[in-house]
C-alpha cells in the first residue's frame, strides 16, 4: 500500500541572529509561537500587494466604521458625518483620476496597472487590437 504524501514538511534554515530575535519578538507580540510567525509572514509574503484603488477602498471602509460608531457613541448628527465622508470620497477621486493621468504614459505597462488597479493584466490587454484579432 502506498503511503499518503506528507501535508508538512520540516525545513531547515540559516537566519541572522538580529533577524531570529526581532521575529521571536513578534511572535510574543502576536501570541503565537516563532514557528507560526514564520510560517504566517511567509504566506503574507506570497499574497498581492494591494492597488491604490484597494488601500483606498480599505481606508475609506475603515473610517466610515469609525465615523459611525465614534458618531452612534457620542450622539453626533451621522447626516453630518456622512457628508464629510461623501466629501472624502470625492477628493479621493480626483486624487486617484489625478495619479492615473500622471501614470497614463505608463499604464501600458502591466506593472503600473497593477499597481493602480489591483487586478493582474490578462495577457490580451497589452496587444494592440490588430493583434487580438489574430
């Protein structure tokens, strides 16, 4: 009977003392053993960096939590508060319109638009349209 492939493999590695310490640390920080920190910044490490548009996304979402539980606690008008939010996204906007006109000479570059947009290039969007038709 064949035996079932291994799920976990144990790997042997050579780090800087300096590196070790501060990354036992963070496991301490986070609860988590320095096996596990390794293991979770290593996975981290593998994931897309986010686009503009997602840090801006993320950062909106986030203080529009903020806003409207800082709001319910606090008894301040949320109509107030929706406005300045409103207000946010639309400076947002013109910054995010602004960096893409910026970058326009470059967008061609899957590079850029990733950063930009987040979404990876697919292959056919770099062609010129004479050559999607082949």
């Amino acid at each position: 009977m064949r035996r079932r492939k291994a799920t976990t493999m144990q790997v042997n590695a050579r780090l800087e003392t300096e590196l070790v310490d501060r990354l036992g640390a963070r496991a301490k920080e986070n609860r988590v053993s320095l096996s596990e920190e390794i293991k979770t910044r290593l996975i981290n490490s593998f994931k897309p960096e986010p686009s503009l548009a997602d840090f801006r996304g993320d950062w909106m979402s986030r203080l529009r939590n903020t806003l409207e539980h800082i709001a319910r606690q606090e008894g301040i008008d949320i109509e107030a508060v929706w406005r300045v939010v409103q207000v946010l996204e639309v400076k947002w906007g013109g910054l995010y319109t602004d960096v893409e006109n910026e970058l326009s000479p470059h967008v061609r570059y899957p590079q850029i638009r990733e950063l930009l947009r987040g979404a990876p290039t697919l292959p056919h969007e770099t062609k010129t349209k004479a050559a999607q038709r082949e």
